[in-house]
C-alpha cells in the first residue's frame, strides 16, 4: 500500500505491508470530543510531575556531565545495580550483569527478536498477543505459534523447543487483562526448564492489582534453588516504569540470565548505543527516594474505580452485543461479541464517527485473522467519560449492525 502510495523512491521492506495505525492512533492526537479507550494510557493527572522535576535536579547536581555523556551499552550501573538489588530474593542474588536498562520495555523486546530471530523463526507466544511485541518482530517474519496453558507437559516441552523463545505477560496480558493463575505459571515454568527453552515474562501490569494479593512471577518462582552462583534461570523479566510513573521517561529493563541480556546489548549497540544517560540519572534518582511506591495507592484507588465504572457500564450498555470478565487488575476490559460474524475491525470507523475509539481484536493477533473482539482501556479516563464511552460504542454498534456489509470486505478499509 505504502509502496504505491510513494511510488519509486521509496522500496520498503516486505514486512510494512502489515503495517497498522492502530498504535500511531492511541499515541496521538485524537480528534476533539472524541473518547480514547485505544490506548493502553495511563492517567496523566497521576503523573508526579513535582518529583521528576525535584529528581532531574538531584541528578544533574549528582553526575554532572556524566549525565549528558554517552553511558555503558546496558545501562547506567547505578541503575542496573539498584534494578539487581530489587530483583534478588533469597537463593537468587543478582548482579549489574544480569541486568541492562532499555528505553521502554518494548526496546528489550525488539532487540530479543533482533538478536534471536532468523527470517521465518517461530515464537511460542500468549494469544492474543501485545501488538507491540508482534510489532517489534515483524522484521523477522517470524511464525507465531499459541501458547496453551492447557497444553499437557510433553506437548507443552515440544512447543517451546520448536520455538526461539516463550513469551507471555502473566500479569493481566494485554490485551485481554488475563490473569495467569498459580497452577499455569508453575506448569509453565517446569515446561520451560525441562525442555531448556527460554521463557520471557513481560510484566508492565504486575503492579496494578486492585483486588486480591499479587501471584509470584515466573521470575519470583524461579528464585530459591539458584545457589550463590551467577544466575543461569530460562526465565528473562520485563519491567518499565512506563505505567509506575510515566511512559514519557521510556525506561524500562530486562532482568535475567547474564548471556541473554549480553544478547539484547548487541542489538542496543547497534541501535540507541544506550537509553538516555540524563533520563537513566533521573529515573535513578526517582526509584531511589521511591517514588513509585509513593504514586502507588493512589493510582490503585483511581484505577479500581475507573475498572469499575467501565464495567458497570459495559454490562449496562454492551452485554446485549459482548460478553466480558471484570479484570482484576490491569489497564484493559476484553469484550467476545455474541455473534461470531460481527467484525470489529469494519465496526472501527463507525465508533470513530460516533466519537470513541477502542482497539480492534486483529491487531493482536499476527495473522489478522481475529475479528470478533475489542479492547477497553479504562485507566486513561475519568469515570464519566468512560461511561459515555461505551454509550457511545453501543450505538456504534447497532448502527454498524444495520449496515449492508461490504461489498468487497476490502480489508484495506480496516484498521488493522
Ligand atoms: N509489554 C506490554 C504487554 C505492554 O502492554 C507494554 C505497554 N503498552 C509494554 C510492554 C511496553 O511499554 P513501554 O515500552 O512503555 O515500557
């Protein structure tokens, strides 16, 4: 599309024809009145724009020009010793090796797949999956296999062995706002040391609990039989402090085995040389007075109300069309439609024209082929307007339903 579009000067790769709008929509600038649920967007007025200004000062007095230097590849060490430090529990000690800081977790999964994937690899990944992963890995054309939780152990072992790699976010994944019980992590787990494969957890949400107490990570439930050596678990750990505190500082870490992370560095190298040394400095400075606890329970407060709301309000304007489970935790609400038949990729542009937006189902998954589901963000908003948002939807939705269907079913009309 884009090749005709801009004819011969530009040769694009093979891999932007799949390209999707969806991201470059929920990032950017929305249209006036119109209500974003696209987006997996924190709530800005929680943002501690006091403590980041506080903190920047700290740092520049702390390192000087270090900060507005070229830093280490894999991070700043200050950085990646606190980062090991939080990360050790008893049995398994972390080092500054085992750690390298990303700008944003989405960078460490780009440059897992730069550095592990050859043309046509496959993954063994959670389904549906993050679209910024799927995304990030395009470049390889890569096959996507799903992950079955279900998968007896044997089958489970060959999956992962016909994969480079296991990717799954226990922690209400997204898009669907899944929480991974205990039985299915531990099964995953022993699936993973037995068949020697590496396991990567990717848990930006693991913070955002609103009811209940939070399960060990993959990466919590390897710890205890590591011994005092270096650590040599399958299990490789993404964090971010994108929804802690701000996805505009774009810090984020992979935590794990010291010759995966070297791995990721190579591809780091090769791309940013290394994430900011000022931001770095800053989100030093930010973790060591704890900021992010402190943000914590009043983000929880605001979160649980606005899940909350929107469900409520689902379940009052969209249970007639979807059927959804109230997330425990997370940023998202997943809604299955009723009718198998109903597209929520054709549904996009009436939702777009009735003034809300949502991310359609096929976006997360590779091949496109998902059409009957949606997602809600419900962090972004305050209450009263995520209600009007699913009033919104619902019209949409019946409006949509009394259209003819298309004609051609060009996907090219879809966004996604
Ligand atoms: N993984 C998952 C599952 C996510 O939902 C996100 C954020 N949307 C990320 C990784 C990466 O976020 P960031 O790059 O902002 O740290």
């Amino acid at each position: 599309m884009a090749e005709d579009r801009r004819g011969a000067i530009l040769r694009l790769a093979s891999w932007t024809r799949s390209d999707n709008p969806i991201t470059r929509h929920m990032v950017g600038v929305q249209p006036p009145d119109s209500i974003n649920l696209a987006g997996g967007l924190p709530a800005p007025e929680l943002f501690p724009v006091e403590e980041v200004r506080a903190a920047t000062d700290r740092a520049l007095r702390r390192f000087g020009p270090r900060a507005l230097a070229y830093g280490p590849v894999a991070g700043l060490p200050e950085l990646r010793a606190l980062l090991a430090r939080r990360f050790s529990r008893p049995g398994r000690r972390l080092g500054p090796e085992n750690v390298v800081v990303t700008s944003g977790g989405l960078q460490a999964l780009d440059f897992l797949g730069r550095a592990l994937l050859e043309r046509g690899d496959a993954i063994l990944a959670q389904f549906p999956t993050y679209l910024g992963a799927i995304d990030a890995w395009k470049p390889a054309h890569p096959r996507h296999l799903a992950l079955d939780w279900d998968a007896a152990p044997d089958a489970q072992q060959a999956a992962m062995q016909a994969a480079k790699f296991t990717y799954c976010v226990p922690n209400f994944s997204n898009p669907t706002g899944e929480l991974v019980p205990l039985p299915r992590r531990r099964a995953l787990l022993a699936a993973a040391r037995a068949a020697r494969a590496l396991l990567v957890e990717d848990d930006p949400y693991g913070a955002l609990y609103y009811d209940g107490s939070p399960l060990p990570t993959l990466f919590d439930l390897e710890a205890g039989d590591g011994g005092e050596g270096p650590y040599r678990g399958n299990v490789l750990h993404l964090g971010t402090l994108s929804k802690s505190i701000g996805p505009g500082l774009r810090i984020g870490w992979a935590v794990g085995d010291a010759a995966v992370v070297d791995a990721i560095c190579m591809a780091k190298q090769g791309s940013d040389i290394g994430t900011s040394s000022f931001v770095q400095a800053v989100a030093l400075e930010l973790l060591e007075a704890g900021v992010d606890h402190a943000v914590h329970d009043r983000m929880i407060e605001t979160y649980r109300a606005r899940r909350d709301a929107l469900v409520a309000a689902a379940q009052e304007h969209l249970s007639r069309r979807f059927v959804f489970e109230a997330p425990v935790g997370g940023m998202f609400l997943w809604l299955r439609a009723r009718d198998p038949a109903l597209d929520t990729g054709t549904l996009w542009p009436v939702a777009m024209a009735e003034g809300v937006s949502y991310a359609p189902s096929a976006v997360f998954d590779a091949s496109g082929a998902l059409h009957d589901c949606l997602r809600l963000n419900f962090t972004l908003n305050p209450e009263p307007r995520l209600v009007e948002g699913a009033r919104r939807l619902a019209r949409a939705v019946e409006r949509h339903l009394q259209q003819p269907p298309a004609a051609s079913g060009s996907s090219e009309d879809k966004p996604g």
